[in-house]
C-alpha cells in the first residue's frame, strides 16, 4: 500500500511537467529502508519505510515524499518502577517536501505528520535561500509551525488532551571556502507554547531530608518514597535556541565532516554536541565511513533526582515544578560505529551501524545504557 501511493504521487507529479521537461531532464528517486535500535533498558525500535524524489537540476525544482512505521517496543526501568505492563504502539510518519528555483532563489515547502494511538502531530515549513558571489555565498532561512496533541490510549480527547504549538525559525549561511571545502554556521530558535508533560508519567516522592543514590533500583525507591506519586508538571513556555558550525573538506578519495553544535533553553538546559564522520571512497563502486558521536548536557534548573514533599499548614506539597523525562537530566553520551555504501550505475545500497553508550548523572532506576543502531537502505535512480 505505501508502495503505490508513492507511485501514484510520482505518476501524477510526471503526468503535470510539461512534456519537454518530462523528456529530457527529470530524475526520479526510489528508496526503501529498514532500521532498528535496540538497547539494554529494553526498549526496541523497527522502522521500514519508502520514499520517492522527483527533480530537475537544471531548471531547479523538485518534489517528494516519504512514509515510514515505528514500531516501538518498551519494557524499560521506568515502566517496571510504576508497576506497569510492557507494551508496544505504532508510529506513522507521513513527509512531503517540495521546492522551485526562480533565477538565484529557492523557494521550498514541507509537511510532516505523526499519528499514533495517542500522540498527533503535524509541522509545515517554508524555506527561502539565496546564491550570491557566484554560488560561493547561499544564505537559507526557514519558518516551522507545528502542532502537537498528546492523549491517554482509550480516552476521548475532549476527556484528556496535552496541546503543544511551536514556532522554529533557522538560518545558516553556506561559503565555499574553496573547491574543496565548505563552511556552514547556522542559528536555530524555537518557541514552544502549551503542555510537554508525558501523560503517564508518574514520580515518586521523598520525605525531606531522604537521600536515594543515583541510579537506585525500584526497590531502593519503593523502601524510601512516601505513599504519593505526582503527575509531571513543567512550565507552560519554553524557548529553545541553538548554534551550529559545519565544516567539510574534500581529499582526493575521502571527506573529513565536522559539526559541532551548543544548545540552551529557557528552562536552563545546556548541551554540546560534537559529530564527526570521514567518508572514503574505495575505488568506483564502494565508499565506507566511520562516524563518532559525542554529547554533553547538564539538567533543567528544576530537576531533582528524588523530589521531595513539603510540610505545609494544609499538608503535605510537592515541588510546583517537576519531571522526570531522563532526557531533561544530566547526561552524557557517545556514539561510534560507521557505514559502508555499495553503488552500480544507479543502483545503491547502504549499510549502517553505531553504538550508543550513555551515562546518567543524576537519575532514579538507572545509571546506564548501552544501544545499538542499524539501518539498511536500498534506493535507485532513474532517468
């Protein structure tokens, strides 16, 4: 079925160029992929998916779309901690994009939805970039609106709804350096507006002055914690910006790829992360890469390994703020593993792997995790 709606856009996208067009200067893409992660908290991911691009280079437009399942599969220490059973849900995952060239202008557009039994999303984006100095200077800006809608699996929304909107604005500057290289700064701000607390997320509760260990298993938790469990509360507003730098540089047979990225957002969360990847080409046919991956961050401002209940005139309070989405704690992760592409004529086919380690500093349940990525894509070209 995905296969043939892919098809249908590409026949009814071909059936709408002008013949010429059609003739003499339209590519088009097929991709199929299929990946998967797994790691040792027992969470598991497979992701098959299809895509399809249509494009003229020398009049500079273009058009496509792809469509991809999640099928996540979770039994981690936070679901064991609350007592709840394993379960497993299904993410589909929609995408077209599209762009025209008006002499030194690009104009784009994309769409993107996310639909799950209890998670809707949808996100546009319009894209502006311009060629100056000969194509050695391209400024790009975009705009993004999305709109999120998180639910409880069985509940009609207008009994349970978490409503989330965000404005993303970008820009970034390409400069060819050289022949060989290229350096690509860029600054990202986001806006988001409404609710971000996971719906079934639960915390555990301290009396004052309790002292639980990092990483303290279920059981140590359940010995110290009160009787009260909170429902996550964050902040209604969040502002997220980000900067980044890009630098590529061509050898004879390999391309070294740098990018560092720093990150800060209004709840007082900071990160680095630094990526490196050097593509080398063996002979024609075959090009293999290693690819390294190192992120830092230190925790929201608010963020508590075990937060503790306040004795008021009126009883007991929990924290007016709190979470405990292990991805808004202090952490630090590192990435190795590589690739290898297979290419005959227009035909290819791509393998990759990493290795995800990641160490949590201030954390209940657990102090570390070990996972692995995979994908296989298969994608030809025709003419």
């Amino acid at each position: 079925m995905r296969s043939f709606c892919c098809a249908a856009a590409v026949a009814l996208g071909l059936l709408a160029l002008p013949t010429q067009a059609r003739a003499d200067d339209v590519r088009v893409k097929f991709d199929a992929e299929a990946s998967g992660y797994l790691d040792t908290d027992a969470t598991g991911v497979l992701t098959p998916g299809v895509g399809v691009d249509v494009s003229s280079v020398t009049s500079g437009w273009g058009f496509g779309g792809d469509f991809l399942v999640d099928v996540v599969t979770a039994a981690s220490a936070d679901i064991v901690a609350t007592a709840s059973p394993k379960w497993t849900d299904v993410r589909y995952v929609p995408t077209l994009n599209g762009h025209f060239k008006v002499g030194d202008v690009t104009l784009g557009a994309a769409a993107a939805a996310s639909v799950e039994s209890d998670y809707y999303a949808g996100s546009g984006t319009l894209s502006f970039s311009i060629d100056t100095l000969e194509k050695t200077v391209t400024p790009a800006l975009s705009y993004s609106f999305g709109y999120d809608v998180a639910a409880r699996r069985g509940t009609p929304l207008s009994v349970y709804s978490l409503e989330l909107m965000r404005h993303a604005a970008a820009a970034s500057v390409t400069f060819v350096v050289n022949k060989s290289t290229i350096f690509v700064p860029g600054l990202t701000a986001v806006l988001e507006f409404g609710d971000q607390e996971k719906p079934y997320r639960y915390l555990p509760t301290f009396a004052a002055g309790t002292t639980v260990s990092n990483g303290a298993s279920a059981a140590e938790v359940d010995a110290a914690r009160t009787s009260v469990r909170v429902a996550e509360n964050s902040p209604d507003a969040r502002q997220r910006y980000a900067g980044s730098a890009l630098v590529a540089h061509r050898f004879d047979n390999a391309t070294v790829r740098v990018e560092e990225r720093l990150y800060m957002d209004s709840w007082w969360l900071m990160a680095t992360t630094t990526d490196f990847t050097l593509p080398v080409d063996v002979g024609d046919s075959i090009r293999l890469w290693p690819h390294a991956r190192f992120h830092a961050q230190k925790g929201v401002s608010f963020w508590n390994r075990a937060y503790e209940m306040e004795e008021t005139a009126q009883g007991l309070r929990a924290p007016g703020l709190r979470v405990g989405d292990r991805e808004l704690g202090p952490f630090l992760a590192a990435s190795l593993g590589g690739g290898i592409r297979f290419m005959s004529n227009r035909v290819g086919v791509t393998l990759s792997a990493d290795a995800v380690y990641t160490r949590f500093l201030d954390h209940l349940f657990i102090q570390d995790r070990l996972g692995g990525f995979g994908a296989v894509t298969f994608d030809v070209e025709t003419e």
